[in-house]
C-alpha cells in the first residue's frame, strides 16, 4: 500500500487541515514510513479475536435522564474567538 | 537548613506537621527557584499569586489542626490539565489564550487535599512526543548534562516539563499524563519516580484528551513514597467520566513496607531488543539481582505480542486523536485564523487548524483521519483494536500464572540531545516508548524507578507493571527496588 499525492491531499481534506500543494509529496513520504511501520500488523494472526473495545471489563453507569448543568451562555462563550448577542459566530454557511 | 524547595513531599509534610516550617516559606522557595530556572523552559506560566493564596489557605489549615494529605505543598502542574481561568493549553498554538472556566477533577482534587499550583508545566504539543520538542513554548531542557559537555538535553516527553522541574527542583512534586510512556520515559531520563496508574483510577475529566482509551494521569515525584502519596489524592472514582472506576482507593503509602518476600517477578524475554545498549542491560541485571536479594523470586516469562505493541500503538492513538481532536475548528476557543475575503466555513477550519497544529499534531490526525477512513477502518484500526486484545491477554496470563509483577527498562537509553533526532524519520522517535507503550495498551499501572546512571553519569530507570488495580502492591515493590538501589545522583546546577 503506497500513499500518492492525491491520496495525502484527499487526507489533509477529510481532516479539514490545508496543506500547501507544493508541501504534499513530503507529506505523502512520511505517511508512507508510518504506515509501512504499522504493516507488520498483518504478519498477527487475529482469526477469531475479538476488537477491543475496553480495556477493564466495565459498563457504563447509567443515571436518571434529569437535567445536571446549564444556564452557563456566559462561561460557554468566554473563550470564543467571536461570540455575538450569546451565539458563537462563524462565516456564513449557507447562501 | 536543607534549601526548601529540594525537600520530597513526605518531608515537607512532616514538617509542616511539625510546624518547623510554612507552606508560604516552602512555596516561596518554589517560586524562587522556578524563576530562576528560566534556561529549563519547564515552567510556562507562573501563578504566583494563585499558589501564594493557596500556602495562606493552608497554613491557616494546618493551624486549625486540619492537615489532608498535600496539605501545602508545592507543586507543578502539566500544561494538559484545564486550571480554572489559568492559560491551559496543551502546548499547543490552536489553544492560545484559552482560560478554562472549570478545573480538571485531578487538580480539584489535589486541591482539595490542601495542594498549591506553582504554575503550569511545558510539555509536548497534545502531548504527542517524547522529547517535549513538539511544544509551541519551545523544548524543555533537562537539568541534566552529559559530564561537563553543554549539549542540552532532553527531559523526555510528553511530560518533560514535569521532569524537568522536579529533578531541578523548582518543585515538591509534579502532575504528569501518559498515553505511551509520558510519565515513566521522562521520570527515567531525569532520575525521578513516575506512576501511571491502572485505565480507570484517576478521572480524565478538564484534561485535555489525546488517545481517551489510553490517556491516564499520575504523579511525578523525588521518591516512591512521595508517590504513593500523591496518586492517592489524585485519583478516585469521577461521575464525570464514565471510565473511571467506581472503586475505594487504597491508602498507599501504608501498603510501602518494603517486604517483598515470595513475590513473583516477571522478566519477559520479548523486551530485550536487537541492538539494546549493554548498559541497558546491565542494569536490568541488576535489578533482577535487587529483587531477588530481596527476597522476590525471579521468574522467565513471555509476552509473545510485545512487538506489535507500536504498531498497535500508532494505529489506535491516531485515530483517536483523530476524533479527539476534530473539537479545535476555530469556532469555541483558541485560535482561529484570518480569514480571506470570500472565505466559507469550511476554509476557516482549515486554515485554523494549519496554522494552529504543529507538524506532528497534525501528522497523527492525518494518519489517524487516514486509517478511520471507508475502505481501510477494518484493514488498520479493526485489525490494532485485535492484536491489542492479544496484547493484553499476554499480561492476563502471565498474571493467572502467579505473576505479581513484571521487571523491564524503563527505555531503551538514556536522554539524547535535543534536536539529535531531528533528521531521523518520525517512527525512530516513536522507539522511545517500546518498554512503555504496552501498559497502556493494556491499561496496566507502571512505574519508572530510578536505579543507576550511564557511562555519562545520565540516569537511567527501571519499569516495574503491576496488576490492574493493585498500584498499593506494585509502588511496595518498586519501594523495595528504590531502597535497594540507592539512587542519588542529582544534576549540578548550571542553569
């Protein structure tokens, strides 16, 4: 399995991270290395075996379906990088 | 008079118990020698104020006659943790400026116990790394030095901060996280004590979260004492976070006595590597021999699954990280770019997150964004959910077999320079973590003990893995190894 320049540009994308053209063959190269690193998985034979899925047997707690928090608009917009009139604001989304 | 700041934990408790002396005058000294440490690029923002409040606090406490277990002492805090209106930001650019309105439970509860936060510790960004030179503060550097060379070199990441101030003692103790290796490899590199305990037994809740079914915090400290005293006050069952344990926590330090008699140490024949340094090997010798001097009786067992470890590793941390980290898209907190005129949504996010991930950040998301994807989720991230359950059914055997606990490195050499493995490829970077990277996989505790220093009087440690949930058992061990060898070498300040 070799990774092209489409393929780390079709990446990038889905990750919604914006790589430079010119900055992609790099990219390919090392995506290359990481996953011929992580082939020797095929040598293990996981016939039958179950994926993980926790690490301690565990399930999850359950609790009443009941309101626990809220009313915090304040707290919850101090960190934007653009809040307005209590809502988070972002550039238009649809026409 | 001992200078303050170099006091362990257990120490400094029992004088304040003794009224010998205050936390104001502990804390000050802290404050002191951490601002006199500005070449170690440890400590990234300094709280002076919050940690002089909290000394008051506690000395007030104590006068009262009411003295929980950190009840003022000093500590640093990784940069990880979300400290109530303090920068906490991962070391990371994309969360620049973000003051949590909330505090992570294991700080709360460190708090709680009567601690005082010094400030926040440098670290690798997100904590992916281990040399902490991913870090948009810029690398931290290790007090320590090969001979009288001026090399600077790494403290280990992800926590490298935490290690670095400790062994310099700019604090009592530090918190640490880790997903790999990121307490134990940089405890190791700089002569420390450093617990990761059992997936479940400190809450991940207001820490911001990397690989979630393998991040855990722990205590990074001068002594296992020490560390048994501040995993207990970390750690305890969280409703916040459906994964952790609803079980009571031990009270580890009356667990230390040092009889490790009958004991059953593992010595897993998988972890002595191609091309391992002989010094490595030396000293895992010897600490068979401590062990067994002891009393403990020394068993050959095999995990036959540890080389997939990485691997595994590099398939599941990604993609979780993948996910994790999808939050930072410029519209909650921290950074978002500037936009270009005409610019949609979609390129805000994707120029918020070129701009605010550093390369290795983003090369994880991307490899985990890649094995997630249609087509090859069964192909990489089904198969390294599989071989992970093998992974853990090695320990489980060798656990039903009788085994208390298991002997490794802790790495695979001592600390190198910083900026030396800069041109190697990123997987050479990655072997760091191939003694450590397997607890995590399998949720196991384990700790870093310091036991002997290399041909260039650098420090090098011990992995002692122990049972899930058996950290009081596992830190007696491991108590017993530090008493056995006697480390006490500490770096001669230059900085």
């Amino acid at each position: 399995m070799s990774i092209d320049k489409d393929t780390a540009a079709r990446v990038a994308k889905l990750a919604r991270i914006k790589v430079e053209e010119d900055a992609l063959p790099a990219l390919a190269q090392e995506f290359n290395t990481i996953l011929g690193f992580i082939e020797q998985l095929n040598e293990v034979d996981v016939e039958g075996v179950e994926p993980m899925t926790s690490v301690t047997p565990m399930r999850l707690k359950r609790r009443e379906d009941v309101v626990t928090d809220g009313d915090q608009q304040e707290a919850i917009l101090a960190n934007a990088p653009d809040a307005r009139e209590g809502f988070f604001a972002v550039p238009k989304v649809v026409e | 008079m001992t200078d303050l700041n170099t006091l362990t934990l257990s120490d400094a408790r029992d004088k304040l118990r003794r009224k010998d002396v205050t936390s104001v005058e502990l804390t000050e000294a802290c404050l002191k020698a951490a601002e006199g440490a500005g070449a170690l690029n440890a400590f990234v923002h300094h709280t002076p104020d919050i940690a002089l409040a909290q000394a008051k606090a506690a000395d007030a406490r104590i006068a009262k006659g009411d003295a929980p277990a950190m009840c003022g002492l000093p500590l640093g805090i990784k940069d990880l943790f979300c400290t109530k209106d303090v920068p906490s930001q991962a070391a990371s650019g994309i969360l620049e400026g973000f003051k949590p309105q909330y505090e992570s439970t294991v700080t709360q509860n460190l708090f709680d116990a009567g601690a005082v936060m010094l400030g926040k510790l440098n670290m690798d960004e997100f904590a992916m790394g281990s040399s902490n030179e991913t870090s948009v503060y810029g690398n931290a550097v290790s007090p320590w030095r090969r001979g009288d060379e001026e090399t600077a070199l790494t403290p280990g990441g992800s926590s490298g901060g935490s290690a670095s101030a400790v062994a310099a003692d700019l604090c009592l103790a530090a918190t640490g996280t880790d997903t790999g290796g990121s307490i134990r490899q940089p405890a190791a590199f700089t002569g420390i004590v450093g617990i990761k305990p059992t997936y479940g037994r400190c809450s991940r809740w207001g820490i911001v979260a990397f690989a979630s079914s393998l991040d855990q915090a722990g205590p990074m400290t001068k002594s296992v004492r020490d560390a048994a005293i501040m995993l207990e006050a970390m750690c305890g069952h969280d409703p916040k976070d459906s994964t952790s344990a609803d079980l009571a926590v031990p009270n580890f330090e009356a667990m230390l006595t040092g009889d490790i008699k009958g004991k059953k140490i593992g010595i897993p024949r998988e972890y002595h590597m191609d091309g391992m340094p002989d010094e490595i090997e030396a000293l895992w010798a010897e600490g068979r021999a401590m062990l067994k001097a002891a009393g403990a009786e020394i068993v050959d067992i095999s995990l036959p699954h540890t080389k997939y470890a990485l691997p595994t590793y590099y398939v599941i941390a990604p993609a979780e990280a993948s996910s994790n980290l999808a939050r930072y898209d410029g519209v909650r907190f921290g950074h978002r770019a500037t936009l270009a005129a005409g610019d949609g949504i979609t390129e805000m996010y994707e120029k918020t997150r070129a701009e605010g991930f550093g390369d290795e950040v983003k090369r994880r998301v991307m490899v985990g964004t890649y094995v997630l994807s249609a087509g090859f989720y069964d192909a990489y991230y089904n198969r390294a959910r599989k071989v992970r359950a093998l992974i853990k059914k090695d320990f489980d055997d060798a656990f039903t077999a009788g085994i208390d606990a298991i002997l490794t490195p802790a790495t695979p050499s001592a600390a190198f320079g910083l900026g030396e493995m800069n041109d190697e490829d990123p997987v050479k970077m990655y072997l760091n973590d191939v003694f450590t990277v397997t607890v995590n996989l399998a949720g196991l505790p384990g700790i870093s003990v310091p036991t002997g220093v290399d041909h260039q009087g650098l420090p090098l440690g011990l992995q002692l893995i122990g049972r899930p949930w058996e950290e009081g058992d596992l830190l007696n061990t491991a108590y017993a190894l530090e008493a056995a060898a006697g480390f006490v070498a500490k770096p001669g300040k230059w900085w």
